[in-house]
C-alpha cells in the first residue's frame, strides 16, 4: 500500500525559482505589498508549502514501511528490509539502497515498551552521523523515534513520530507527526497530522509548518495486500511561516479539489492546491494555485498567480 510519493511532487524549490526569478527583500507582515513584493510572497509560500509536503511525506512512507508487524514493508525507503526481533526487542542493521555492493548504513532499534505484549512498540531507525542515501538519491542522517500502538493498517491504530538530529540532505527536520487510522468498513483512512514543523537550513532559513491531511482509499479495497490496484485521495490544508533570505511571510493552504494519487504512477495525476498570504482578502489576485491536470499519469501541473498561469514539469 505505498503512499509514495503521495505529496512530495507539489514542487520542488527550483521548479519555483524558475517560474519567476525574484530576489526577497521585505518582511512581508504589512498589509499593503508592492505587486512585486506579493509575487515573492506567493512564490515563497508555495514553495515552501510543498518542500515540507515532501519532507513529511517521506517520513509517513517510511513509519509505515518499516516491517509488516507495524505497517506494510513496500512503502519507503527502507521498505522491506527489517524484520522484529522478537517482543524483548533488539536491534539489527540495514540499507537504504537496493544495490547489493552497498553494505548495511542504519541502524533499527525496536522496544516492546509492555513485554511481553508486542504493542506499544518504539522504534528508532538511526542513519547515523554520515547519512544513508536512498533509492531517491536523497542523503538522511539522525534518527526517526516512532511509538506503534497497533499495526497501522488496524483501525484505531496510531504511530507517533519525533526526531532526534534528523537531516535530509542540508535539512534539519523537527516536530511531531502523527499518523491515525481512521478508517470504517467501507473505507480506508489516514489522517496525518504535523505539529511544530520546522526545516531548517544552514543559511538560516526555514519554514515553519502545520498541517492536517485526510488520505483515503478509494479503489482496490478489495484486495487489501494487493498494493497494486490502489487509488488514494488527499485533503487538507496546511500554515505556516517562511523565512527566504530577509523575506519573512505567513500562509495558509488548502486543497480545495482533492489530489488523486494511484498507486502506479509516481506523480499526483489531478487535484487543485490552493496558496494564500495571511491577510489577503479572498478576491486577491496574488493567491496562488496549482492544479495537477485532467487524471493523466505525467509530471505535468499548471501554477498559477496573477491570472497568468506557468506549465510546470514535475521531477
């Protein structure tokens, strides 16, 4: 049942950058902004909306994707490859990379915190002071602490997630995310929810980030260990503050149509996120949105700001 990516292809920093090159030069907690200050503003926002869509992402890939006994191994980065070690816990060893020649460069810690019960179980998947890189390039250091209190593919079901000196690449993740399964009979449900969010980079700047997301099954219910046939939908909304060199701006963000994932297709294949500085009324034209297109499998989406609209291409 891989989620992945399920948000992390919103944008990346650079898909942004390109789409206007601006430099920040103003905080931007005045009502009244320049036209061109507004643009950075939207651009920032979006910007940095989607990076930690991406960054979190990941983090809901692999707490779900560590082994079966807790989640579906499959989904992440470090899918498939830890197995328990038994209900008085242990620890082994592992790879991010599906090349054979790389040798094992994490580490995976579980505790059965009532033993000899196997739930609540805390898992801590350690990556270490000079990093893993995993299939998507991406180079992680530091430790994911994730507390199961049942396998999360059991409604109820709830997986909290701190981190201690986590990187990704040159960002330093904080917070608490929570995953909880809500679903019913009918329908398979996740809502994941970020709290004091923050990424932080070695220049100094950051996005601070909360944000709420409903992700629901909504084909191939019926083969539940069939990951294969899934479709999922996502909704939500998202705030936050972000810092771009003196560019200082808050924003909120909804989804107001909802994203469409399928399991097959590495990109978001239709759904509409909208982007909007704090303080602007609901007619302004710096609002920004960007639209995912018609269900076609591609990496094509559509920004818009200002009533002029940008193709984009989605790595």
């Amino acid at each position: 049942m891989e989620l992945k990516p399920l948000l992390t292809r919103l944008l990346t920093a650079s898909v942004i950058v390109c789409l206007t090159m601006v430099s920040c030069k103003k905080d931007t907690s005045a009502d009244t902004l320049t036209p061109q200050e507004e643009e950075q503003a939207a651009i920032a926002s979006t910007e940095s909306d989607a990076q930690a869509d991406g960054i979190f992402d990941d983090v809901f890939n692999n707490v779900m994707g560590v082994n079966n006994d807790v989640g579906m191994a499959g989904t992440g980065e470090i899918s498939g490859r830890t197995t328990s070690v038994g209900n008085t816990g242990g620890s082994i060893t592992g790879r991010e990379t599906n090349i054979d020649s790389v040798g094992a460069c994490y580490t995976v810690t579980i505790t059965h915190t009532a033993a000899p019960a196997f739930f609540p179980v805390r898992i801590v998947t350690d990556f270490g002071q000079t990093g893993c890189v995993g299939r998507d390039g991406r180079r992680r250091y530091g430790k994911i602490i994730t507390v199961y209190t049942n396998r999360l593919v059991v409604p109820g079901a709830t997986a909290t997630t701190t981190f201690d000196g986590y990187r990704v690449d040159s960002i330093t993740v904080r917070g608490t995310h929570t995953i909880t399964n809500v679903s019913t009979a009918n329908v398979r449900q996740f809502n994941v929810d970020v709290v004091n969010g923050k990424l932080s980079r070695p220049s100094g700047d950051f996005n601070e980030w909360a944000s709420h997301k409903e992700i629901k099954q909504v084909e191939g219910l019926g083969t539940p260990d069939y990951p294969f046939d899934d479709v999922f939908t996502i909704s939500g909304h998202a705030n936050g503050t972000v810092k771009r060199s003196t560019l200082v701006t808050t924003w909120t963000s909804n989804i107001t149509t909802p994203l469409r994932k399928r399991f097959l297709c590495h990109w978001i294949s239709s759904g509409v996120v909208r982007i909007v500085r704090n303080g602007l009324p609901n007619n302004s034209p710096w609002i920004a949105t960007l639209d995912y297109g018609n269900g076609a499998c591609d990496n094509i989406a559509t920004f818009t700001l200002n009533g002029v609209s940008h193709q984009i291409t989605l790595p």
